[in-house]
C-alpha cells in the first residue's frame, strides 16, 4: 500500500555505556549476506541511558562497499564504552571520563513486536539508526535525547491512575515507516500548558507534527526490612520509558494538505498491520513447538 513516510527523527547526544555489536552471516532474498547488528547503550544523565538498534548490510544492493556497515565497524572496534573502561581496571569515574562521547542525529522511533510463549503481545517503542558519530567535547557537549515527528492521532486522553485523573494526557498516534507499515505508539504530555493547548486545539483523526523529550529512567532504592535480628536489605529497581510531548506545530495538518493522512489510508495500513501480526504469532508458535521438541527430556518421577 503506498503510503507517506513521516518525519521521524531522533537525536541523542551522550556517553557510550555498552556496546553489543556482532559481525553475522544471514539469510536473506539474495541469499546469505554478511551484515553488523546489535544494540549500543546511551547514558545522557546518572539516572537515564537509551538502547539504540543498528543494523547494516556489508554490500549495498548493488555489491559495492556500504559506507554504513564500515562505520558501525569502526563503532565495534574503536569507540570505548564504560563498560569496555571498566573492564580493563578504570574506576567508575575514569570508566566514565574515558568512554567515547556521541552522537546520534539520523535515529528514528519505531516499535518491537514479539509474542510471549502464551501467546500474549508485547509491543514496545524502539530507537533504530545507522550512523553514529564521535562528539569532539571542546566543541560542545549537551547530553539529552530527543524526537520530532509526525503522526496521526488516534486517541487524546486524560490520564488516569488508581481511578484518579493524573492531570497528564495520553496520546496514542500511528506513525507510517518506511514501506507503507505503521507503527502504533504511545506518548504522554505532562507540562500543564502542553497538556491545555493539545486538548484545546489537537484533535483526533487528524495528523501533526510534535517533538519532545525521551525518557529512560532507571531509579534504584534500598527497602530495609526490619524484623527481629539482622535487617534485611531489599533493592528495587523502577524503570520509567516514555516518550514526553513537550511541544508542536501551532495547528494540525488540513485535510487537503499533503502531508495529511485519511483515516481510511490508517485504517487500510492497521488493517495490514494485523495480518503482520497474526503472521508473527503464527511464527512464534512453530518455533515455540520446535524448540520444544528438540529440548524435551524423559520425564522424572520422585517416588518417596
């Protein structure tokens, strides 16, 4: 279905924690292709780090050298990361100093399907992107983790928490990615006057452009049990990841402007989208039976 490709842009700017990156063979339509994937980790504060997919071909479609797949190498072999700082005897604050600054300005939001072995789905936004570049710090360095893009919206809602309104809205909008697929995500505003000028002048079935901050929090506290003898010592680890809303265009698109989606152009696009997932489920289950199978043991009995 041809369908426009939003504007989708991410921005990260900060301090490279992890990197998982592997060099792999796989099959594809012109059979095996030697290709670089894996995930590189994001710190922009104490609290908040960002896991960002990359993904490249080692041969452009026409067999020539793919100037991606050379980068994200040079990211596997010469970018530190804390991680990579603390293994060879760094502090926690060398590790930190140390580590390769970056930048990503080209990532795009999309979303991560999968089925549980229930067959239940989980569905969540993910960072994607094929260029990664060092930050020189003498010429600036502002750690922070951005989106601006456009989307259709689907619903505007009051949030609500314990059967309480929380005085936050949640926004579910649909986002067409490349190759006429869509991905439903969810974002949140939280500022008041975000919150009161989106309800006032933002509606549904329409399509506009907004930007915003990316949150990834990961709190940790120690809960201390107390109790007759040693106290005990409980640690909890919160995970906060949204997507905050914190401004936009003026107006949504019209009706007739070009960059406008119909809600029969979403409709179609969902539609298709749901024949993908009862694919993927389908999937999920042979390969659940599969491995199944092959791991099987003799059952045990214990007998008393």
């Amino acid at each position: 279905m041809e369908i426009r490709e939003a504007l989708n842009e991410v921005f990260i700017e900060g301090i490279l924690k992890e990197k998982n990156l592997e060099l792999a063979t796989v099959n594809s339509e012109k059979g095996k292709q030697d290709v670089i994937r894996g995930e590189l980790i994001i710190t922009t504060d104490e609290k908040s780090e960002h896991k960002v997919r990359v993904f490249a071909n080692k041969l452009t479609k026409d067999n020539r050298e793919n100037s991606v797949y050379k980068g994200l190498v040079t990211v596997m072999e010469e970018y530190v990361s804390i991680a990579d700082a603390l293994k060879n005897g760094a502090t926690a604050e060398e590790a930190k100093n140390s580590a390769t600054k970056v930048r990503i300005t080209k990532g795009r939001l999309g979303i991560n399907d999968y089925y549980t072995p229930t067959g239940e789905l989980r569905s969540y936004p993910q960072i994607t992107t094929n260029f990664v570049n060092r930050v020189d710090e003498t010429k600036g360095f502002t750690p922070k983790a951005e989106f601006t893009v456009e989307m259709f919206f689907k619903a505007i809602k009051k949030e609500i928490k314990n059967e309480e309104e929380t005085g936050r809205l949640i926004i579910e909008g649909i986002v067409p990615m490349y190759g006429g697929v869509v991905a439903p995500i969810t974002f949140v505003a939280g500022d008041e006057d975000t919150v009161n000028y989106l309800e006032m002048n933002y509606e549904v079935g329409k399509t506009g452009k907004v930007w915003g901050e990316i949150v990834n929090v990961v709190e940790t506290t120690v809960k201390v049990e107390k109790g007759f003898g040693k106290s005990k010592e409980k640690i909890i680890v919160n995970v906060l990841n949204e997507l905050e809303i914190t401004g936009g265009e003026e107006e949504q698109y019209d009706e007739d402007d070009e960059r406008s989606y119909s809600v029969d152009v979403i409709k179609a696009a969902l539609a298709e989208r749901d024949i993908y997932l009862d694919e993927l489920k389908k999937k999920s289950k042979d390969n659940s039976k599969s491995t199944t199978k092959n791991t099987s043991k003799p059952k045990k009995e214990l007998n008393f």
